[in-house]
C-alpha cells in the first residue's frame, strides 16, 4: 500500500478566451496533471515529472499547441 501524500499545486490558464485549471499532484514520487476546462476532464499523453513546475509547464504547453491547432496560433503581440 502507498504511503498517503497530498502534496497538489493548483493553477488557472486563460487562452484562446478560455478558461482552464490544471492541478499537479505526486503520486508514487512523481507529478502528474489533471486538466479542467468547464468542469470536463481533457484527455492528455502528458507523462509524470520530477516536480510540479515541470508537471504544470508541460500542461500550459499541451493546452497552448491543443487551442493553436483548433483554432488557428493566436496573435500575442502588443
């Protein structure tokens, strides 16, 4: 049986004028990610990480390059 570890790092990611939360938490001493957009679980390929910047830098990424290829690369500059 695995030792309980509650260790989660929440974060709120506004792209494409959507709305997404991604929580981070370490499983069997890695870090893994649950992406919510309107309460809806998105299916993801990301792996586990060593850390939860990482976990969550590779999330922001899969949603940034997910939003891009749906609706086109968004315009950022000021």
């Amino acid at each position: 049986m695995n030792s309980l570890d509650l260790a989660k790092r929440d974060m709120t990611l506004g792209y494409g004028g959507r709305t997404f939360v991604l929580r981070a938490y370490r499983e069997d001493g890695t870090w893994q990610v649950v992406i919510v957009e309107r309460r809806t679980p998105i299916s993801h390929w990301l792996g586990p990480t060593a850390d939860s910047a990482t976990c969550l830098a590779a999330a922001a990424g899969f949603i940034a390059a997910t939003v891009d290829a749906a609706c086109g690369p968004l315009d950022v500059t000021p």
